[in-house]
C-alpha cells in the first residue's frame, strides 16, 4: 500500500505519527448572517489542520492542492468549541490525502456528547524551497479503518484524476473557445 521510494531514505511514517487535533471556540466574529459560524470559517478551519498534518507527515512545508470534498453536517453555532482531527490518509510520490473530522461541543449543552458537524479531504503536495514538488515518506496504516482510509482515498483520486482527463478531452473536442 505504499508508493515506491529512490535511493532517499523515504521510510514510512505510521498513520499516528501526524495525527492532529485543533480546537478553538467559535466566537461573534465567526458568525455570518444566520447567526451560525460561516462555511469559510469552517473551511479555514479544516484546511489549517490538514496543513499541519500535511507539514508533520511530509517533515517540511506543504501546501493545498486539490479539495475533494467537504461536507457540512451540522450548522456550529457561536460559543461552540469545535475539534478538528485530521490525519494522512494516504501517500504518492509529493502529494498526500488528509482527512479531516469535526466535532462541535455545544456551549450549553457540554454534558452530551460532541456533535458530527463536517468532514474534508485535502490534497496537499510537499514542496521545496524552490517551490517544486518532493518526495514524501509512504504512511504506513496501523489498523483496518487505516486501511480502509487509504482504499477509498484511492478511489477519490482515480475520480479526481479520471474527472480531470475528461474535462481536458471536452475542452480538446470543442475546439478553441469562441469570442
């Protein structure tokens, strides 16, 4: 399940050892006009935990490149204390899949248990200080959701990747845009 390495030492990392969790409380400023926390908060959000998960895994600056999915389960409400857990998903040669979980603890109801409020998957590609794409080390899965972490990431990228030659065929049959 892992990608093929050079002669860099590009040993795999467990699927644990970039795991993150960010929390913060959701405050006035967060709110848009329904009085809920607004969906580019959230994205912000997911997106600055996938990168430090995509910075820990890759051991150096990573940066988005793609965003599969995100899904908005649950209005969050100001006042609530959401919890981002992310994880490495899966690995190619620069670029790895990240998903992200959240879970909202409402501020007036802090005895139940924490609300499924939205899920992402990231693409980020580790860079150089150059700018171009290296290598990163393959994620190793520790346990079977780990595994099937990694089938169904493979399965969004064959989407992504064959949704992307489609797309580039459209363009090539139609000609050049008219004006």
């Amino acid at each position: 399940m892992t990608s093929s390495t050079t002669s860099t030492d590009l040993s795999g990392k467990r699927t644990s050892y970039s795991r993150v969790t960010l929390s913060r409380i959701m405050t006035a400023v967060d709110a848009n006009l329904y009085g809920t926390v607004h969906g580019g908060v959230i994205m912000k959000f997911m997106d600055d935990v996938a990168g430090a998960v995509a910075a820990r895994h890759s051991g150096g600056t990573a940066v988005t490149a793609a965003i599969d999915e995100i899904v908005f389960l649950e209005p969050v409400r100001i006042g609530d204390l959401v919890h981002a857990h992310a994880q490495v998903n899966w690995t190619g040669r620069a670029s790895m899949e990240v998903g992200v979980r959240l879970v909202a603890e409402r501020w007036d109801r802090v005895e139940e248990e924490p609300v499924d409020v939205g899920t992402a998957y990231l693409v980020f590609v580790a860079i150089d200080a150059d700018g171009k794409p290296r290598e990163v080390r393959p994620v190793v899965p520790e346990t079977a959701e780990d595994e099937r972490r990694w089938r169904e990431a493979e399965i969004r990228r064959a989407h992504r990747l064959a949704r992307r030659q489609a797309i580039q065929e459209s363009r090539e049959a139609a000609g050049p845009p008219q004006i």
